[in-house]
C-alpha cells in the first residue's frame, strides 16, 4: 500500500507574514488522519523559519533545490547538508524551471538525486515533457532518459527512498491538466519502466502528478491506480485549495 503525498512547491512566491498566514491556516485546518503525508515546499531563505512553524505539527517540510556538491566553493548553492539541518525530510530535483530556466541536465539532475540521499533526504525527482515532445509522440522518450539516468547514478534501489514527480511541462501554471486517463498513461508507463529493473520496487514507488492541480480536478486524478498523490505549485498558496486537494486522496 502507498501512503499518498500531497507536497505544495511555493516557488518564489510570499514573504514572511504570507508563510505565517498561510502555515496557520494550514495547522488549523489539517485533518487529524489525513490520508497523506502533506508537505510544503518553501524558498530556501524561509525554511527555518517555516520548520520553526510547523514543528510537533502533521506537516512536513522539503527544500526547492539542492546543490549536487556536498560542501565547498559553490557561491549561492545550498547543500543537502544544509537541507537536513534546518529540518527538511525531502527535496525536489529536476523540476521543469530548473531544468528549462536553469539549463540544469539529466546528469546534474541525478547527481542532486544521490547528493540528496547521501544525507538522508528523500529525493522529488521531476520528470515531464514538453508540449512539443506529446505532440511528437515522445512523452514516454523524453520521460525514460529523465529516469534512466538516475536509476544508473543511483540503482533502483535508490527508489526504496526516493519519489518521482510526473509533470508534463505544458500543464505547470497554465491551467491545462492532463486528464487523468493521459495522467495515467504516463505513470503506468513509470511503474513499468522502473518495474524492467525490480518489479518489487516498481510497485512500492510513489508517483506523483503535478500540472495544475486544483481542488476541483483533485479527486479524479489521484483516483487513478498509479498516481500517488500531487504536487501542487500555485493552488498550495491557498489553504482552503491546498486543504481540499489534500481531502481529495481521502477519497481514492
Ligand atoms: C509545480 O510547480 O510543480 C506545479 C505543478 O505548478 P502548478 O500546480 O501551478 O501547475
């Protein structure tokens, strides 16, 4: 049984008063069994005090990004160290606007997967496709190498400690949702692919949907088998939005 994740990447939105706002609002409205882990995603310069917010609280904490070096002269990165000491349990690595914006590649991203684990955080890794690429026909191309790559760096076994993300790159921030049959599709596809290596592994493995999730197409993506719960960017601004995404796994 895979315990759903509903995980909120604020990107580099709010400020400190907005975190305080919004991180009340979120304790007070946290089920008392949720059916998800429930995490939120801030930027780097806010999470102690976010952690300072939530501790002895159901929410957990991951960072944005991590710095694939362990520690040294990398002007402006943070380490995974750094992560773990101010009281992250997870990081995503890969998203699509590091990958895009940020001209991160498959190799850097694999090597922040390993950077993360060696100090034991759990790894987001973000896989997706351009719109041009679904177009074309090479969603499951595109969506192997971005994986293929970090099961070699890292052996499946990494994925006994690690999650993926799947987010098509044309439905993040745009409003567009895959349907969840599309959604579907491509996380079988995932199991399937890690399953070529350890079909044990494969089916404990927690895929994620991110792409414009909200609180009214919720319920009918995490309704399918593969998909483990969502990763959710500007709808996790919202308590009562990110709330009511986080009931919608009650549902499954
Ligand atoms: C994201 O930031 O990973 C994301 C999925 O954003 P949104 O939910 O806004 O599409």
């Amino acid at each position: 049984m895979r315990r759903p994740i509903v995980a909120g990447n604020w990107k580099m939105h709010g400020s400190r008063a907005d975190n305080a706002r919004l991180v009340e609002e979120l304790i007070a409205g946290h089920p008392d069994r949720a059916a998800a882990e429930f995490l939120v995603l801030p930027p780097f310069v806010y999470l102690q005090e976010v952690g300072r917010l939530i501790r002895d609280t159901p929410i957990q904490m991951g960072a944005q990004n991590v710095c694939a070096e362990a520690q040294g002269a990398f002007t402006g990165e943070v380490s995974a160290a750094m992560l773990k000491d101010v009281g992250c349990g997870y990081v995503l690595v890969g998203h699509s606007e590091r990958r895009w914006i940020y001209h991160e590649d498959d190799q850097l991203v694999a090597r922040k997967f390993a950077a993360a684990q060696s100090k034991a955080l759990v790894p987001i890794l973000c896989v997706g496709e351009h719109l041009w690429d679904r177009e074309n026909g090479r969603t499951e191309e595109v969506v192997a190498r971005q994986l293929d790559v970090v099961l070699e760096l890292c052996g499946v076994e990494a994925l006994n400690s690690g999650i993926i993300a799947y987010e098509p790159i044309w439905a993040i921030g745009t409003g567009r949702t895959a349907t969840p049959e599309q959604a579907q599709a491509v996380h079988a596809f995932i199991r399937e692919r890690i399953a070529g290596r350890d079909a044990k592994i494969a089916a404990a493995t927690r895929v994620l949907y991110g792409g414009s999730v909200k609180a009214s197409n919720a319920a009918e993506l995490f309704a399918q088998p593969d998909v483990d719960g969502g990763l959710i960017g500007g709808a996790s601004l919202n308590a009562e939005e990110f709330l009511a995404i986080l009931a919608a796994c009650g549902s499954r």
